[in-house]
C-alpha cells in the first residue's frame, strides 16, 4: 500500500565514466522493480569508503568488473527504512529501520535516495534509537572485526600494530583490539596523537618518525591499513612480527611477500557482509562501547567535493551522506 506514496523515479550520484570527482553526477533512475528475497529502502544515510573513490577513478576490481556496465552509483553503507518487501520476504516489513553493507563488490548503489538490498545483507535497528552515525560503520566495522579476529586470529593478552590507526578501519579496530584485550600499537600522524590516547593500553608512533619505529617490540598481529611501498617500508623496520594482514587489495602480494621470510603467516583479505557481526557492531555503538569518529554531515549531492577532500587528505574520518 506504501509503495504508491513513494516516486517512480529517485535521485542518485553516479558515474558514466571513471575519473575525478567532477565524474559524480546527480542522475535520475526508475524506482527498482524487486525480486525475490529482495527488499527496497528509503535511504536516510550512507558513508564514504576509500573504495568508493577508488572505484571512481577507474582503479581496483570493482571499476574493472563494472566498465561495461555504467553509470554505476556508488556506495556500500545504507542505513534507511523498508518502503517495500517481495513477497517471500517474511523477516521485514514496511517501516522497519534497517542497516545494511550492500552490493559488496560489484554492485554498490548506496549514494542513492532508494536502495535495492537482498534481505540477507540486512540488520533491522531498534526504531526508537536509529542514529544517522551508524551509516558509516557497515564496510569499515565489518573490515576491522574479520581483519582482527577472523583472519588475523587476534587473542587477549596480545599485542597487535595498527597501521592508519586514525582512519576509517583503524579507528573502529583499535577500539575493538582493546575490548578484547590486546594492546595496541597505533600508528598514525602526530595530529591523531590525542584521539587515539583516549584509549588505554594505546602505544602511538608518529608515522613521519621511521626512526621511531626501531623502538617498537615484538608484534603478534601486523593489520596493515596503508599498502604498497609504505607498508613495505615501514615492516622493514621492526624485527618480530608473528602474523600480518594487509588491507590494500592491489598491494597485498608485494606487502606479504616482503615479510614472508620473517613472519609465521600473512595474507591479503577481502571483506564479506556478515549480520551477525553487523547487529554486533551497531550494538556496541549504541551501548557506547564502540565509538565512531564522524567529521562531517553533507547533502549527498556534495559527493563529489567529499571525494576531491578525502583523496587530498584535507578531511580525515568518516563522512556521512544524508538523504
Ligand atoms: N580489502 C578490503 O576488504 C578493504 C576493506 C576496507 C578498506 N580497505 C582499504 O584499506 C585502506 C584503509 O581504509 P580506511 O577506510 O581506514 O581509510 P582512511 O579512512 O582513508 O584512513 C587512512 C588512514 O591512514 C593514515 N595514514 C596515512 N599515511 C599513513 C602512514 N604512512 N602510516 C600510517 N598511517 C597512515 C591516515 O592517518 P592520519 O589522518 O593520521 O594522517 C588515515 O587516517 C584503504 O586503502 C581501503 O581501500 C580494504
């Protein structure tokens, strides 16, 4: 019955061509015809990731898949309300809030004002306590909790270096490295001292000071957020290291190979939707025990000019999309 209160038509930033920011566009598309096990959202928010503008300019696995099939609308982060449910659908119903990592990898499609989802990637949120932050947390929760625990096998009482510490991934899988009780190596700029201090059982290194790095001790878990030559580098420079995982798909081998002959194990990963671990996630950012670090709210129009300042390094963190 709600579906006719909704338009035919809806509003998304998408490209029809890979390249600068300039190539997201505000493009209007035909509301989404479901199929089974699908649902549709009205989205409230959605977050920016590295992929996204990676994906924009061209570069990574996603922009190779997808060159025959644009425009492609970006964006893997919804948090919106179901507007309309296929009929075997039975675990949501029109009106229920909902948070979801969907279309992950090929499909993406979150810039958008509605969003197509297969029910499986979806986690249904309390009504009463739905928070426009939680947009940011699916891609970048999800990564930090596989990246630490399932493939990196963190366990209590360990130690675990994190490289880009202050980002997206870094500043989620810091916190949830504590509450498991590991310490935590945070490497980061000497600007995101303070915020990652406010954590205890943080060791911080200025990445600017590699001489520095000579001091850090024995590392059972390397999560490396940075890739290529920087990683590589930055390895190099401490001896005991027992186990990496390495975030940059493009520069997984090189990185893993250039510690194979001092490390028990490393491997690239990429990460999957998973629920469970979602539902887990946003609880412990509604009990307080996870915090997310938002520097901005933007008009999803204003995509383009978040993607030129995220890709300068002139804004830092998460940037939430509104709808
Ligand atoms: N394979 C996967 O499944 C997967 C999933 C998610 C993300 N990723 C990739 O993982 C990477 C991290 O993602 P993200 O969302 O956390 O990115 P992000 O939010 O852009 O954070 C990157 C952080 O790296 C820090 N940094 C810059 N140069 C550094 C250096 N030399 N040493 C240490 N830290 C440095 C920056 O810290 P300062 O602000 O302090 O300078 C920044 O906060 C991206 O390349 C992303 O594409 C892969």
């Amino acid at each position: 019955m709600l579906r006719n209160t909704y338009p035919a038509q809806y509003d998304a930033m998408a490209i029809a061509q890979f390249g600068s920011p300039a190539q997201l566009q505000l493009m209007r598309f035909d509301r989404p015809v479901l199929a089974a096990g699908e649902v549709l959202i009205n989205n409230i928010a959605s977050s920016i990731n590295p992929i996204d503008y990676k994906t924009r300019a061209g570069l990574g696995w996603a922009a190779a898949k997808n060159g025959d099939k644009l425009p492609m609308v970006l964006g893997y982060d919804t948090l919106g309300e179901v507007i309309e449910v296929a009929p075997d659908v039975s675990d949501f119903s029109v009106g229920d809030k909902v948070l979801g990592f969907v279309g992950f990898p090929l499909e993406a499609g979150c810039y958008a004002q509605l969003v197509k989802s297969s029910a499986a990637q979806l986690v249904k949120l309390n009504n009463g306590s739905v928070n426009n932050d939680l947009a940011s947390l699916p891609l970048a929760g999800l990564t930090a909790w596989q990246g630490l625990f399932d493939i990196g096998n963190l366990q209590a009482g360990e130690t675990v270096l994190i490289s880009g510490a202050s980002g997206g991934v870094g500043y989620l899988a810091l916190q949830l490295a504590i509450n498991a009780g590991a310490n935590v190596v945070a490497i980061a700029s000497l600007a995101n001292q303070a915020l990652l201090q406010e954590f205890a059982n943080v060791t911080f290194v200025d990445y600017n000071d590699i001489s520095s790095f000579q001091a850090i001790g024995d590392i059972d878990l390397w999560f490396d957020l940075i890739g290529g030559d920087t990683a590589i580098k930055q390895l190099a420079q401490v001896g005991h290291i027992k186990r990496l995982v390495t975030l940059p798909t493009m520069s997984a081998d090189v990185v893993c190979q250039s510690v194979a002959a001092k490390v028990e194990s490393a491997q690239g990963m990429l990460v999957s939707n998973n629920t469970n671990q979602l539902a887990n996630l946003s609880a412990m950012v509604e009990n307080n025990t996870l915090r997310l670090n938002i520097v901005k709210y933007v008009d999803f129009k204003q995509a383009p000019l978040m993607h030129a300042q995220l890709e300068s390094g002139e804004l830092r963190g998460k940037i939430v999309l509104t709808f």
